[in-house]
C-alpha cells in the first residue's frame, strides 16, 4: 500500500489540555497516527487551500522561499486554547512538507481535566492507520502509484524546487486523512 492509498479514512480522537502550546498538540497527532516526530509541521485555517490561509502557525524553523512565505506565527508560542478559541474550530494540520501528510484537526468539544489522565492522551482511533512510509534521509520518488512522488521525481529531474502554490495543487488532488482533536481545558 503506498501512502496515500489508504482503504478507509482514518482519524484520531486526541484530548490535550488547552494550557498546551501547539508543539505538543503537534506531537499528539503525529504520536496517534504511529508517526515519527521528526519533520516540519504548521495548522492553516484555509482548509481548501492552505496555502491561502490567513491564520498560520508553523513550527519556528521551518520556512518557505521568501516569494512563497505566508504571514505565520511561531507554533512555540500559541497555546492549543487560543488556536482553536471556539468548539468547530478547523486547521488543515500539514506534517512532514517532503511527504505532504494532510489532517483536518477539529476541536470538538471542551471537557473537565480529568486528574487521573496523561495527557495529551489518545482517545479513540478508527479506520486503518497508514504506514509512515518516508523512513530515509533521502527522498526516493520511484512509487509510481503515489502521484506526489511522480511529481517530485519529475522535478528533481528538471531539477527544480516546486513552489508552494504548485505543490498546493498536487496535494488537493491526494487523499488526506481526518483528525479529530478533543481538547481539554480545566474550569
């Protein structure tokens, strides 16, 4: 199976504390999906277009080509509570920009602190989990049936770097997963 063939979609249920900053909540889903943490990340609210987004929250070292920079705050310093400010709150969640993992994460409700759990804390997960397929340093673009490896490969041949608005273009057209976030916040 490659990685964006997934035979149902998955999603997640995460229960963070809102008090969290986005970095955690960044790690509870990469975590809930069997990810390796190790890549850039940043949750746009423009769900149909990312990249047309105009609430950014991106990790703080990871950046486009000056042409291609959204306007952005520094994940680090925003709290899960204030990102997601009201219950049906939506981000596009973009994990790994080489791999292009796509999530729509959603504040579904608001609880009491349970003192009894860990959190973050993985609630529920449905569907399949797709595999994280990238596990080497260096790109390998032969998966024929992936359309953004045919892409990347098309382009490292022409060597050329694609741009955001191109590449915008190749992940619409990619299955994305859902991700659904309970986040929690004490009284």
């Amino acid at each position: 199976m490659g990685p964006y063939e997934l035979k149902d979609q998955a999603s997640t249920e995460v229960a963070i504390l809102g008090s969290s900053k986005l970095p955690v909540l960044a790690k509870a889903i990469v975590d809930s999906f069997k990810f390796d943490f190790d890549s850039p990340y940043g949750f746009y609210n423009n769900l149909e277009s990312w990249s047309d987004s105009d609430e950014v929250y991106e990790e703080n070292d990871f950046m486009f080509d000056e042409e291609e920079q959204l306007p952005s705050i520094e994940a680090h310093i925003v709290k899960v509570e204030t990102a997601f400010s009201q219950i049906g709150k939506k981000f596009t969640f973009i994990y790994n920009y080489s791999d292009w993992w796509s999530f729509t994460v959603e504040l579904l409700r608001v609880e009491v602190v349970d003192e009894k759990v860990k959190y973050p804390s993985v609630l529920k997960i449905a569907g399949t989990l797709p595999e994280y397929w990238f596990d080497s340093e260096e790109p390998d673009w032969e998966d024929d049936d992936c359309g953004v490896c045919a892409f990347m490969k098309k382009s490292e041949e022409l060597g050329r770097t694609p741009g955001v608005e191109e590449m915008t273009s190749v992940i619409n057209q990619q299955n994305s997963l859902n991700l659904i976030n309970s986040l929690k916040k004490p009284d």
